[in-house]
C-alpha cells in the first residue's frame, strides 16, 4: 500500500551562492514517529541517512544544508536524490531555493510545482528582482510566503499569484470613486445637515 500522507515536504531552504542559509524551515509530521526517538521515521531517522537525528537540531540542519549545496553545486540538474531525501532546487543569480521531501514517497512532479510556485511567489513579491540583498530586505514577506506555500509539510497552495496576493498588501481600488457636482453637492448637503443638528442641539 502507498503513502497517502499529506505530509509531503521535509524543508523549505534559500541558500546562497556559499552555502549559508538565508531561509531555512524544517518540518515535522505530528505522526509516524520512529521507535523510541519521537522524531519523524520519514526525516531521516537512522544509522546513515542526512540529518542522523531527524534534522531537529541546529548543527544537523547546518550538516544537511552543507551535503545539499555540495550535491548542488556538482550540478546534475535540478533533482538530486540523497537519500532519504529528494532535493529539488531552482538557482538564480546567487540563491539557491531548495525543497526537500522523502525519497522513497515523494511525487516529484507536485514538489517540483511547489517549489516553482514559490520561486514565482517571491519573484512577484520582490518585483522580478530575486537575488540576495533584496530576499534579506523582505525577508518578512518571504517567510509569510513559505507559511502560505508549505504549512508543517503539508502543501497548501501551488499558485503563485495566489501566495502572493496573500501575503502582500492589497492595493487600494480609486478606480470606482467618481468625483463630479453631484458628489459634492450631496457632500456639502451632508455637512449642512449634521452641522444644523448640531447647533439646535446646543
């Protein structure tokens, strides 16, 4: 029988063109937890597998975020299997957007379309101009957009015109206020009005 947990991604990561996290988010299921350790059997539990731990701690994170770029930057394109994991990466000009989810349960094509709908999402938040100095600026939207795309593994959203609108403010509408005599007018009516009123009331 299949997997048919919802519970699909492991990380959400930015790394930058030396490796060093700019974004990292981890996610651990509520359930299937490995014999004894209370940490995810998926996450890479075990004698072997990135992370040896279940990646729940800083230097296991810094550990696994370290063998992803190495196995990124031996290129190979944009679907690296280590196990237990798969990685899936988008590069632009210095950042590396990266998601990680279980080898052997993983569908490839839907982490592949999260992942591109969260490139596109932060691509639109920042204005087409993606690279380091601006993901560190708005680095507030971008984690609303990682909240939005992937929530505790599960993939909530792959429309990246969706996320952002989300997560960005909306723009006020000043196509629909009309302005001409008869708005000011019955403005000026309103006011004499409620300044009559207010004068008997004295």
């Amino acid at each position: 029988m299949s997997n048919l947990s919802l519970y699909t991604v492991t990380a959400l990561l930015i790394l930058d063109s030396d490796g060093q996290r700019v974004l990292a988010k981890y996610y651990n299921p509520p359930h299937q937890t490995a014999p004894g350790t209370g940490i995810a059997a998926e996450l890479g539990v075990g004698p072997g597998g990135p992370g040896m731990g279940g990646l729940t701690t800083l230097k296991e994170q810094k550990a696994f975020e370290k063998s992803v770029f190495e196995k990124i930057r031996r290129g190979g394109g944009e679907i690296h299997p280590l196990p237990p994991h798969i990685i899936l990466t988008r590069s632009v000009v210095d950042l590396h957007f990266i998601l990680v989810g279980p080898l052997s349960t993983s569908n490839e094509l839907m982490l592949n379309q999260t992942l591109n709908a969260f490139f596109d999402a932060v691509n639109l938040l920042l204005r087409g101009s993606v690279e380091k100095r601006n993901v560190l600026e708005g680095l507030d939207m971008i984690l609303l957009a990682a909240d939005e795309t992937v929530d505790d593994g599960v993939i909530l959203e792959t429309d990246a015109a969706a996320i952002a609108s989300r997560v960005s403010r909306p723009k006020a509408d000043t196509t629909d206020i009309v302005i001409n005599e008869q708005t000011i007018m019955n403005a000026y009516t309103n006011f004499r009005d409620k300044f009559s009123q207010r004068i008997q009331q004295l």
